[in-house]
C-alpha cells in the first residue's frame, strides 16, 4: 500500500449486536475478518550496546507491526494475507480523541521467516492484539466493529472489549488541507450509526492493556 495519512478515531461500544444491524442497514452487508498483531521493538540490550548505527528514534514508540489477516473471520489456517506496518509520524488523539499518523505499509509473503528476520535484527516481540469483527466500507470512510483481546507479552491475553474504528485514508501530500473535512466527516458518521462522542477512546490499545487489571 505505500505510504498514507490515516485519520482514525475509535469508540467503546456496549450493543455490537445493535451497532453490526445499523452498519449493515448503512452501508451494506460487513465482511467478517479476524487480524492477529504482533509488535516488534528494539531490545534494550541493542540499544545499551549502541550496537545499531540509527538511533533509537528511528522506531517509532509504537513499534513496528506484523499483521496476519483472515478475511472469512474464521481464521484456523495460513492467513491470507501478511502486512508490516510502521509509523513514521504519530500526532497521538486530539483533544476529541481522533489520531493522524503517517504510515508506511507493504505486504510481505511469509510472516514466519520476516518475523525471523526482526529477530536477528535484534528487535522483540512486546505486544500482541487479536482483533475479531466485520468491515464496511461507506464512501472514503473505513468502518470497523470488532472484539478486541491481547497483551503485554508474555501474559496470556484478555479481553479489551468491542469497539468501532472509523478511518480515512489519504496520500500524504494532501493530507494537511484535507485533515479538519475528514476529522468532521468521522465525527459525523460516529452519530449517524448512533455513538455519542463520549464513548471516544483516546488511549491507544497498547495503553489498555497495560493499564487493564
């Protein structure tokens, strides 16, 4: 996919039931999905070392992600798809809870010897998340309803509960004009499916589930 602008916010949601049938009366019938997240970061011991010429900076504080995506939601065999994903610019929410990140995105054909790859590399795993769900696709808005589980690892994942994602993507060189019409335009749509703004999650996943008891 290259590189884009991703303007996303996230909600809490108590009905996902309710929430799927007006999605579904919306924007069509969802398309089911399972995604498996791992997150890779530079071990301390590398960075103590001083053994990497970058510095540390040049991995951003999220990590980069591995990303193994069923799109018939059942998962149980080889995926059918493998994305790495990085950031290379992270705002962190506004004060309304909506991120804007610049990312750089391909596919890769084995996760397995990649993975292996960040190893020698010298990075670790530190976070998984698994999310389970349907996607819509409603003008330039991306629509997301899923349960969310993962964990600090080495823990055993838990629970995080369901959640929307709404998303616009856009070439980073029209971003910055575009970015206050496509804040509006998830905000707008966040109520059209009848989520009020007070069930906006600020805190990134990770956040969760280290702060989760």
């Amino acid at each position: 996919m290259g590189t884009n602008t991703e303007i996303e916010v996230k909600a809490r949601i108590e009905d996902h039931t309710g929430c799927k049938a007006r999605l579904d009366d919306i924007a069509g019938r969802g398309s089911a999905f399972l995604k498996e997240d791992t997150y890779w970061f530079l071990s301390a011991e590398r960075l103590a070392g001083e053994a990497l010429p970058a510095k540390p900076g040049a991995l951003p504080p999220s990590g980069l992600r591995v990303r193994r995506e069923w799109h018939t939601g059942g998962g149980g065999g080889a995926p059918e798809q493998t994305w790495v994903t990085y950031k290379i610019r992270e705002s962190g929410p506004d004060k309304r809870g909506i991120e804007v990140n610049d990312e750089h995105e391909f596919e890769v054909s084995s996760g397995a010897e990649f993975e292996g790859l960040l190893a020698r590399l010298g990075l670790k795993k530190g976070v998984y998340k698994r999310k389970r769900g349907w996607k819509w696709n409603y003008g330039n808005i991306c629509a997301e309803l899923a349960e969310v589980d993962g964990a600090v690892l080495p823990d055993p994942p838990r629970s995080l509960g369901w959640f929307v994602e709404l998303e616009i993507l856009s070439g980073p060189a029209e971003a910055n004009p575009a970015l206050g019409t496509a804040k509006a335009e998830l905000l707008d749509f966040l109520a059209v499916i009848g989520i009020a703004e007070e069930k906006i999650e600020p805190r990134y996943y990770s956040q969760l589930l280290f702060e989760k008891e």
